[in-house]
C-alpha cells in the first residue's frame, strides 16, 4: 500500500471556526487520514497523511471549498503515514505571531512578492539580496539556505522582536523562507510594516524548493513537524551542516529527548543516542518516565500526570 503526506496552509477568513475544526476533524477520520491540523478565524494550517486515495479525496475535498481553492499543496511520498492520530484543534491564529493588534500582517492585505523556487534559486548569490530564514533555532540548527541569516529564536512569536536586529538590511531585497511557506506570510507583512520596501517569499518554501529547484545551496535537512523529524532536500550539493550535541561530530539527526518532561529538540549522533538511550543528558536517563528509545527519537505525547 501506498502512502502520502499533505503540507499546506491557506490564508482564508473562515466563520464559525471552531465548528469548522470540529466538523472538519469527523471528515478526516471518515476517511482515514492522520496528522496535525490548525484551524483559526484566519485560516487552514495543516499536515495529514494516510493512503494516496484518502490524501487525494482530501484534497479534492478542501479544493472543492472556494475559500480553499487556491490552496498549495506540497505533496511527499512516504513508506508509512507521518503521524499516529488524526488532531484538528481551533486556535487563535495558524501561525502564533505574538501580536496583539495582528491586523497589520493580515497576508490577504499585505505579504511579500512571491519567488518561485527557481526563482529564489537564481537570486540567492546576487550581492544586494539577504536570505532570511523566519524559523526556530531547532529548525535552522538542523539545515538552512548557505549564507541566510538566522535569528534567536525559540518560537515565531519571537519573531516580531527581532525586527530592530534587521535594520541595516532596509536598503537590500530580502527574500525570506520557512518550511512550507506559511511563516513567510506573516513575517514579510511585519518587515514591510517596519518600512522594509523590497521584501520577497519563496512560494511553498523549503519543501517546495527541493522538489522543483533539486534544493541546490540548502545545506543540511529540513525539519517536519511529524515522525519523520528531518527530511532530505538537497540533492544538487547536500552538506551536513549540524553537530551532536553530545560529543560534537557531524551528524543531521535530530531527536526529541526520551524524557517526557524535558522533550527537547536536538541533534545526536546514533552511538550517543545508545549511550544516553536518546536522552539529552544522563539527568535525563534517569527520569522515571523516560520513553523508550527505538533510534527514531520519535514519541507519542505522553499526557503528565500528577
């Protein structure tokens, strides 16, 4: 049996949403699929996989929705479904911005000029282009665009405070990427609202770069918010750009820590992950709710007790 996995986003006013989530959760699990879904007044956010035919009636289904007409999907082959469980919750917003007044980045008003990814991929050397990458410090730890400029971040919700940090680039075009695009939307509304005036997006993002430009000067892996962790993107010039956090060889595995109370996300090699039995540290190993480490680093939440 064959199977997929679904990364998309839409930017789309959706009423009664919270309705929306719990009525569009039944239809997923009707037809089989598992993932993660976030569904806000805003919009659709989402990762899903399951069987070729139930990601094709999905997206059929989300298509069929004039609000979600114009919808991207990023489309992966897999060998089993990225996920365990089928999760659609309402939120405030699909990316969490931290901003109070989250009218000034609406991307239905105000984004930046999309780049396809052959497009980012012709740029990305020009002498009056900054690459910059909108992600988590997680996420650029493991693999990012050679040269790009990454910021200290732990959350996107971070993000807005590191605008200052990026005022001598005013005058460059700045092209901007994420995973799949989403956080691009909301982060080249806030530079253009902080007076940057040449702001770009790579349309689809890193996923979508590596299907259609080979993923040429992305050194390292992408990180996936599913059991996959990091996937490949590069197959042009690929480098392994990270190190174990342990011993500090090269290595683009990453892992949450077995201990459920700590969950860190992080990069080690297989032999410190035998060592410390997929733990961050050995305070770690000897939690008593410690998971058990199969190599993948990969768990179901485990829900806190006490």
């Amino acid at each position: 049996m064959k199977f997929q996995t679904l990364l998309y986003y839409c930017y789309s006013p959706i009423a009664e949403a919270e309705q929306f989530a719990a009525d569009h959760l039944a239809f997923c699990k009707s037809i089989g699929l598992v993932g993660r879904i976030i569904v806000a007044d805003e919009g659709l956010n989402g990762t899903v996989s399951g069987t070729v035919e139930a990601c094709q009636q999905y997206m059929d289904h989300v298509l069929a929705d004039e609000r979600f007409a114009k919808t991207d999907f990023k489309i992966d082959d897999v060998e089993e479904p990225s996920f365990i469980k089928m999760h659609c919750r309402y939120k405030s917003e699909i990316v969490h911005s931290g901003l109070r007044d989250t009218s000034i980045i609406d991307p239905n008003k105000k984004t930046g000029k999309y780049l396809e990814p052959t497009e980012f991929r012709d740029m990305l050397n020009d002498e009056d282009v900054v690459v910059l990458d909108v992600r988590s410090n997680y996420e650029h730890n493991l693999g990012k665009f050679k040269n790009a400029i990454t910021l200290d971040i732990e959350n996107f919700r971070d993000f807005p405070e590191q605008i200052n940090q990026l005022a001598q680039y005013k005058d460059k075009k700045i092209m901007t990427y994420c995973t799949g695009g989403i956080k691009c939307e909301k982060a080249s509304a806030l530079l253009l609202h902080h007076g940057f005036k040449d702001v770009y997006q790579l349309h689809g993002g890193i996923i979508k770069y590596g299907k259609e430009a080979d993923g040429k000067d992305f050194e390292g892996k992408c990180y996936v918010f599913d059991n996959r962790i990091a996937v490949d993107v590069n197959k042009v010039n690929p480098v392994v750009l990270s190190t174990c956090r342990n011993c500090g060889t090269k290595t683009d595995k990453m892992i949450n820590c077995a201990n459920p109370e700590c969950n860190e996300h992080f990069t080690q090699c297989d032999a410190c992950g035998e060592q410390l039995l997929g733990c961050c540290s050995e305070v770690c190993t000897t939690h008593p709710r410690r998971r058990i480490y199969d190599g993948t680093g990969y768990y179901v939440k485990v829900p806190h007790v006490g």
